[in-house]
C-alpha cells in the first residue's frame, strides 16, 4: 500500500464525530452556544456591552442564527485600543494561557484561555490532525514556533491528544529539521508552507530525498498561499500538503482544516460560526462569493469574539464535500485585504505574483516584490532566484527567461514589472511568516 | 568527442565572481579555461574542469545555479585563416554557433578552440566530414598533460 492510498469512506473514528453532525443539529447547537455566549459578552465586556446598546441590542435579541448580522463587528484595532487585558471576560484567576501576536503592525494584541479554552483549542487541533488522516502512532515534528506565537501549543496540544508522538521542535535550525525528519521517522510536519518551501531546499543540498523518507503529510499554515505553491511543495516533496487556517484572536491554529479531499479548509463550526461579508459594505455575500471571512466564536469563555472582521479573504461553500462533512468549507486563503499593494493605482496581491511565477516552467516559488517610486511613478520589481532547472548557458536564454517571467506577471497583474533574476538563496528564508514586499515608496 | 563545460549564474556585483573560485580552489579543483558573459544585472561564468560532476556537486552544495552544457574542442590551425577554416566547415548547415571561446593549449601549430554549437552532434559529424579535428576530454585533457 502507497504512503498515500486514501480511503474512499475512512474508517469511523470517534475523534471526527462532530465533523458529521446533521445540519440541523449543527445549527441547533450553534444557536444555542451563540445566545450564551453574547449574553457572557455583553454582561462583562465593556466594548460588546456599549456595541451592542448603541444599536438598541440586548442579548435576548438573538432568537435566530441569521440574527448574528444584526450584531456590531470587532477588529484588530478594537483588540489593540483595549491591549492588554480590555476585552477579558473573566477573572485572571480563571485564565490559565495567555499568548499575544507578534506585533508585526503596531502593538501586539492579547489574547487569554480558560481551562475550557484550551481544552476546545485542543479539540480542534485533535480533530484538524484527524481530518488529514493522523492518528495515534503517526509522528508529528511541530515546526511552529512555541512562545507567545500560537502556533506551536495549539499543534502540540492537538497532537498528543490525538495520541500521536509530538516533536515540539519549534521554527528554525533547519538542518537540524532535516536530521530530525530523517532519524525520527517523521510522518507529519507542522509550519508555515514558506518554510517547508526552504526545507525542501535545504534538505536537497544535504543530500535527503524527503521522497524516500515515511513523511507523507505537512499541516501547512500561517499565512497566505496558492493552489500552485501546494503542487510545487507536493511534487517536490512527495508529501500531501493540507491547509490549516486559524489565527490568534479566534483561538490560534485550528480554526478550519482540510480533509483528503483538498478542497479548502472545514470550518470547525460548532465552536466558530462563519460569515463572508462584503469588506466595504459589511453585507452579506452569497456562498461561492468572495469577501472578507467574519468569525464568531461560540464557547470561548475568557475572550469572546463576536463578528471579529479577519480582513482574510476568501469565499463559504456549502456544497457537500466528498468526505461527508457537513461542517462548510471556505476557499483558500491567499491573500488579506490588508496586504494587496496599489501599484500606480492596481490592486496586485503578492499571491498573484507567486501564481504568474510558477506558471513558467521551472521557476521557484522564491521572489520578492520591490516597491519604489521614481519620479512620482511607482515601479514594481521582482526579484526571483535562478536555480539550475531554468538556468540557460546561454545570454539569450537567460534574456528568454526574463521575458516570459515578466509577461506572466503582466497578464496576471496588468503590471508591467522589471524582473530581476537573482542568484539562488539571495531572498532571505524565513522561518516563520515570509516577507514577500519590501515597500520603498515614500508617500 | 563531446566535453562537459559548467555555466554559473552570478549576478553582477562585486565579489560574485569569487565565490564559485575560492569554493573549486579549496576542492583543489583546477580551472583549465574560462570565459565570462556579461549583462548590466547577471552574467554566466563558462568553464572547464576535469572532474566537471565533482564540480558541479560542489557548487550545486554550495548553493550556485549550475548547468552543464556539452561544447566541442576543436583543433584550430595557427596560422592566419585556421578558424576561417573551420567556420567554413559549418557555414550553411544551419548549425548555429553560440559563442567560443580559447582554450589554452598550443602544440605543433595547432591550437584548440571550445564551442558551443546549438546543435552539437550534427556539428561534430559536419565538422569530421570536412576533416577538422574534434577532441574528446581524455585526449584533451592527455595533450595537456604531455
């Protein structure tokens, strides 16, 4: 049997079981959880309390699921105005964790767990490892970060719930990675898909095929990527490249997971509910329709969320999925409202560079996107490595290669950049979130 | 008859070119012929070792973008008219001729040129038919030693 046979129908496994709730029950449930926790809200969080008042709201109002629209949204900026403890529900001598952001943008934001926080995130970290078919006796090597970055708890915990071994290895050292992958017999990896994308480098000039190594899953997430970077790391690796969504302010990684069918992440929807709203009018979009993810945590107790704005793009289905859950599914997330660069006024997302990229045969996922104004004009570069795949002995070719990358982006993006070929390694590998636009321009 | 050459794609700023050298130096690796292409951004370093996969590997290791591309070494008469003779030799083949460049090695009037032809078999074949002589690594490499 390969590494990656599936089974149609998997075997019934008590963890998943509230993966396949009736619908009806599902939304039973939900609505329940959601009325107590607005009321929990309201009555100890000044900000939900005031929201609420100011639009004549109290928590009774909630008699319906699609009520949740008429309820005020949150933001990072509300978490980041009440930093540190503003938005806590309960007591510091109910809350046991606290992890905060990274802070890349302004001051970190907090977020806290009770005891039952921590035991829904473990949860639906179990269940995340669950669905991509991982069980007890599977080996996890958890490159996520441990500290403050949820990342790294949220995975150990799911991990050793399910039963399986966790290597709590944290990012970086990563030929110490590699090693660890190889001598531990290593069955699924945890990090961002940027740096198993350096792994796989990484691990290439050591010598490891990562092909002929028992890894046959990596719980890939973090920050944004594309259908076309899963084939590249797939191919590359010989792994099944599973999307994890979460983040911080909802409860950390867990949030939604994919199941084998690869087809966008399962939302955990009877601890979060979804919503996908137009970003500039706050309405609804109909399932299918792209818009700004909105998420309601159901039984958060030390901090709950209500219509907490993720400014994560995707879009909700509620098509059935060919692994029989009824939890929804949203699309891919790659790419965030707030990182699309105006480029002489075009919107450009980094995600679509990185698709127009790949599409030329042979390059690397490895680019950066230079921003700069010369003469009030904006200019977008884009450096991309040359590996020895694309690699012409020849001027014209190279000359070649540089024309066919800059006419896939210009038809991807409408943008005509300057692509510069670069040697390989030149981009600074992260090992957590990549860094993929340097903005110059002073405005 | 064929002979490996190594091209390296280095950007073109100061110090790139001293990378890839000092790593060969260290290998004891020893460079017998180079040439160099250069673009405002980038430019390839063409060159000739004897041991071109250990090479390779090593650069390849190192992290370089390396490709190794088959040239012909070809004997050229040293006297005015010796290289007009050979590109006669291909002219209205359709064969196209990339680039060439020296190799240093002079013997009994005779000097040896590598090129770099688009198509390498069809060059050798054309070139023997004209009786030019095309020399493979082992005696290139015998004659340098001699």
């Amino acid at each position: 049997m390969s590494k990656h046979t599936i089974q149609k129908l998997a075997p019934f496994d008590p963890i998943s079981a509230p993966d396949f709730l009736p619908p009806s029950q599902l939304r039973d449930l939900q609505l329940e959880r959601l009325r107590g926790m607005v009321a929990q809200a309201f009555n100890n969080v000044t900000l939900f309390r005031r929201r609420m008042s100011d639009r004549g709201m109290e928590p009774g109002d909630v008699k319906s699921l699609d009520d949740i629209t008429r309820l005020p949204f949150c933001d990072k900026t509300d978490l980041r105005d009440s930093y540190p403890f503003g938005l806590f529900a309960r007591p510091m001598s109910e809350i046991v964790r606290l992890h905060a952001s990274t802070g890349t943008t302004g001051k970190p934001i907090v977020v806290a767990y009770t005891q039952q926080d921590i035991d829904v995130w473990t949860n639906v970290m179990c269940r995340s490892f669950a669905a991509c078919g991982l069980h007890r006796g599977d080996i996890i090597q958890n490159a996520y970060g441990y500290g403050l970055f949820t990342g790294g708890l949220g995975a150990h915990y799911g991990g050793e719930a399910l039963g399986a071994t966790v290597i709590p290895i944290s990012g970086g050292n990563t030929q110490r990675q590699i090693m660890v992958l190889k001598d531990f017999n290593v069955t699924a990896i945890c990090c961002t898909p940027s740096y198993f994308l350096h792994i796989i480098d990484q691990a290439a000039e050591l010598g490891v095929n990562l092909k002929e190594l028992p890894l046959r899953a990596g719980v890939f997430g973090a920050e944004p990527w594309t259908e076309s970077m899963r084939q590249h790391i797939q191919r590359d690796s010989g792994i099944k490249a599973y999307d994890i969504y979460g983040l911080s302010e909802i409860i950390g990684p867990g949030v939604a997971m994919e199941c084998p069918c690869q087809a966008g992440p399962h939302i955990f929807e009877d601890f979060f509910y979804p919503e996908v709203i137009d970003s500039a009018t706050g309405k609804p979009c109909p399932d299918g329709v792209e818009g700004e993810l909105v998420l309601t945590t159901l039984s958060k107790h030390a901090m709950p969320m209500i219509r907490y704005r993720t400014r994560d793009i995707t879009a909700l289905t509620s098509e059935p999925c060919g692994c029989g859950r009824t939890l929804r599914r949203i699309k891919r997330i790659s790419r965030r409202s707030d990182d699309m660069i105006i480029i002489r006024g075009v919107n450009v997302y980094p995600s679509q560079i990185e698709t127009a990229l790949l599409k030329v045969e042979g390059a690397q996922p490895h680019y950066q996107i230079i921003l700069t104004r010369e003469k009030g004009l904006d200019e977008m570069e884009v450096q991309v490595e040359v590996t020895g795949d694309v690699f012409s002995d020849t001027m014209g070719g190279l000359e070649q290669l540089q024309a066919r990358l800059t006419k896939s982006i210009e038809t991807t993006t409408g943008l005509r950049p300057r692509v510069r070929l670069i040697q390989p390694h030149s981009i600074q590998r992260s090992e957590g979130k990549a860094k993929r636009v340097i903005d110059q321009r002073k405005m | 008859m064929k002979l490996k050459q190594l091209s390296l794609f280095l950007e073109n700023k100061p110090g790139a070119l001293s990378a890839p050298v000092k790593l060969l130096a260290g290998a004891k690796i020893n460079i017998l012929t180079l040439s160099i292409a250069e673009a405002r951004q980038y430019g390839i370093l063409r060159l000739i070792v004897r041991d071109w996969a250990a090479a390779k590997k090593l650069l390849e290791k190192n992290g370089l973008a390396v490709k190794a591309t088959d040239v012909l070494a070809i004997e050229v008469a040293d006297h005015p008219g010796g290289l007009a003779e050979v590109l006669a030799a291909i002219e209205d083949t359709g064969i196209n001729l990339e680039y060439m460049y020296a190799f240093p090695l002079k013997r009994d009037g005779k000097g040896f040129f590598l090129f770099r032809f688009d198509d390498p078999d069809k060059a050798i074949g054309v070139l023997q038919k004209s009786k030019i002589n095309v020399v493979g690594n082992a005696e290139l490499f015998r004659r340098l030693d001699a």
